[in-house]
C-alpha cells in the first residue's frame, strides 16, 4: 500500500482524555478512532492486525478439532430466561422492538449455542466436537476504561466444546491449554504470559485465565517463583501453596488477562436439557467447556507490551506490514522496489508521500513496522538501500535489489 493513498493520518500529540498507552499509541499511529467510551473504529492499519490476529487464533483452533462458525449478536430473552441469566447478569444490554418483545445483544453465546447443538446431536458417537467464532461482542460497562483493552463493543473469539463426560471434557482441555500458549507466542507475548488459576465457579475448583504480566494490567497475579503458574489475586487468600507443585514462592505482578478457559459442565446444557444416550442406553446430560479470546484486548496489550518512546513496535507476526519503505527523495528507485517487494509475496507500506525526512522518521516510528528501509539519493549512489531493525534500532546496508533485502529479512528472523 502506497501511504499517500492511505485515507488516515498520524497524530503528533495523544488524546487528551486517553490516559492508557495502548489507545494513546494505537489512536495517534491510525490503528484506531475512538467514537466514544468503550466504543473504537478499527482503521485500515488496525484491522489488519487484528486480521493476523484472527488468523492465528483460527489456526490453532482448527489444530485441535474445532469448527467455525457465525453466530447473532441479536438473541431471544427466552433463551436467557431459560438459563436464569436475563436478570442475573449486570452487564446484559437488553433492547425492545417495537412489538415489545426484548431481545439481548449477546456478550457470549452459551444461551445460542446450546440450543444449535440440540438440533444436530442425537447420539454419543457425535461427540466431542467443538465449535468456535469470531463475534462481536456487548456488555455494559459502566466504567469502560483501559482502551481497547475493555469495551462495551468487542471482538471476540468464543468456543464451546461438548463432551459426553468429565474425563473426555479434561482431554480436550488440556488441548486448548496447549492450544492458547500456541496462540500467545506467535503473537508474540508467551515470555509474559501466565497460566492463571482463578476461581472455577459451579462446576470446578479453579478455571483459568491467560495473564500478561505488564504495569498497564488491571489485575494482580501472584507468579510461583518454582513452576511459574500463577494465581488470581481474588482467589489468592485461599491459596497458600501453588495447586501445580505446592511451591511457596510468589512474586507479586500486574497483569492484563488475555484469555480464559471454563468448565461449565452441564450448567447451560441442562436447561436445555441437550443430553444423548451412551452406549448402555443410559441418558447422559452433555458436559462443556468454554474457551475466549479478546481480539482487540489481545492487540492492545500487544502494544503495551512492544513500545518505546518514539511508539509502537510491533511483532512480526502480527504487524500490518512487514517492511516499510521511506523515500527520501521522490525517485524511480524507491518505486521499483515497492513493486519488486510486492511482486514477491512481501507486505509493503511504501512511504511515497510529500512529507520531510524527519516527519516520515517519525511517523515509520509511530507506526512500528519491524523491518524500515530507507532509499535515499545518497544511499542510491552506491546502489545500496539502508535497513533499519524498528525494535533494536541495528541499521545494515544491503545491494539494491529485491532478492538481496529478502535474503537479509529471513536471515534475521
């Protein structure tokens, strides 16, 4: 993409009433617009993270069984009475047509996708299976606060898997413990990322939250100096010993969550009474688990995670672009690397812009593309492009030619 086409722009100062450094950074480098507390626009750059985002997060669920899907937001009362969820939950939004009849705009889908899997499984030999989407998601926060790290609107991606019992349910647990850590490291953030033991709710002792240990973090975590799990703070004065290796040593951190998984066993599938046979022809009510990511929560604390003063530093994995091009004189040479680059299969935000040396610097800086290249009259002279590591600031000069620029980008991966 050629910036000058790119209808947004960078903002030189934060805005004033963004106090976190994820919507200060991804607002000021067009990532983002704030239409109003809780609520963001995703820009072109934006929505190509969250794409990388989405994108790994559907391959690893694919990985271990589960099948996509799209689900409404729109959802019948009925189905919350059902699950005595419509007047227990806080932060339900309920809307009215004009016939009065309510509806809920779905924060998660357990009330949508009970009731779908009753329709399709009538026996034991139809289980497991697990299913999964990318979904917008509403819940009233009253105080939505942090960025993008929590909303009213959000993306999520939300599964649900169905079992015919505990020991089948634990198995494919275990795979989507393995499954999130998969997720985190190709995001980049595994090094700080924590398997968190929390309060399990009605059915289990514990569930478990993927915390990211950062100063930006809303929680507190309690990280075993032996085994590195580590425990919510609202379950911690009930914990004296890690439930992993019964280790005593904790360190204390401030961390954002970033995932979570649930055993829900027959919580929201009993009142649907979404139950089969087994094999002895004795009725089994099914058993589920739960299993969320939030998309942009994932992306903000990404950035929070990856910046400096000069803003964002994204991991290659997820970054909208992988290599950034600065013209610094309006030349042919500069041209034809972007359409070489591109020709090639490589990601390109090509700085052609009427813009100074220095505001184009800072920009490419704001933006945080990991891989800059620089093409300057100076530099042309000796046929060489400039290469500049956005996260260690290393500069080399390479021949210019495509092949050349690809062979040291793959060599310092």
């Amino acid at each position: 993409m050629k910036q000058s086409q790119l209808f947004t722009k960078t903002q030189r100062n934060a805005p004033k009433d963004e106090s976190s450094v994820n919507a200060q950074l991804l607002i000021r480098a067009g990532f983002a617009d704030k239409l109003m507390a809780g609520v963001y626009t995703l820009l072109p750059l934006g929505l190509r993270v969250m794409k990388k985002i989405e994108n790994i997060i559907r391959e690893e669920m694919n990985a271990i069984g589960g099948q996509e899907l799209f689900m409404p937001s729109l959802q019948p009362k009925e189905n919350w009475l059902k699950t005595g969820r419509w007047d227990a939950m806080d932060d339900l939004y309920k809307v009215k047509d004009k016939s009065d009849r309510e509806f809920a705009l779905g924060p998660t889908h357990e009330e949508i996708i009970v009731p779908l899997a009753k329709k399709f499984v009538n026996s034991y030999k139809d289980l497991p299976f697990a299913a999964y989407q990318f979904q917008n998601k509403f819940r009233m926060e009253l105080r939505a606060k942090s960025g993008i790290l929590r909303g009213r609107e959000f993306m999520m991606k939300d599964s649900y898997s169905f079992h015919l019992n505990e020991e089948d349910l634990d198995n494919y647990y275990e795979k989507a413990k393995t499954a999130y850590f998969n997720i985190f490291d190709r995001a980049g953030i595994k090094d700080q990322t924590y398997l968190t033991f929390a309060s399990g709710g009605t059915f289990s002792k514990y569930s478990h939250e993927y915390q990211t240990a950062t100063p930006a973090g809303e929680d507190i975590i309690y990280i075993c100096g032996k085994c590195s799990l580590a425990i919510n703070k609202e379950i911690k004065p009930e914990v004296e010993t890690c439930p992993e290796c019964q280790g005593k040593d904790f360190r204390e951190e401030k961390a954002i969550e970033v995932g979570n998984i649930f055993k829900l066993g027959t919580k929201y599938s009993a009142p649907f009474d979404l139950s089969v046979k087994d094999e002895k022809g004795e009725k089994k009510t099914l058993v589920m688990g739960c299993y969320g990511i939030g998309l942009g929560r994932l992306m903000g604390t990404v950035a929070e995670v990856y910046h400096d003063n000069r803003g964002l530093i994204w991991p290659e994995s997820v970054a909208p672009f992988a290599v950034h091009i600065l013209s610094l004189n309006k030349n042919a040479e500069a041209e034809k690397l972007y359409n070489e680059l591109m020709g090639k299969g490589i990601e390109v935000l090509y700085d052609d812009r009427e813009a100074s040396a220095g505001e184009k610097f800072a920009d490419a800086d704001l933006i945080g593309i990991p891989c800059q290249l620089i093409v300057s009259d100076k530099n042309m002279k000796e046929n060489e492009v400039e290469i500049k590591n956005r996260k260690t600031g290393e500069k080399s000069f390479v021949k210019f030619s495509a092949a050349e620029i690809i062979k040291n980008l793959n060599e310092k991966k």
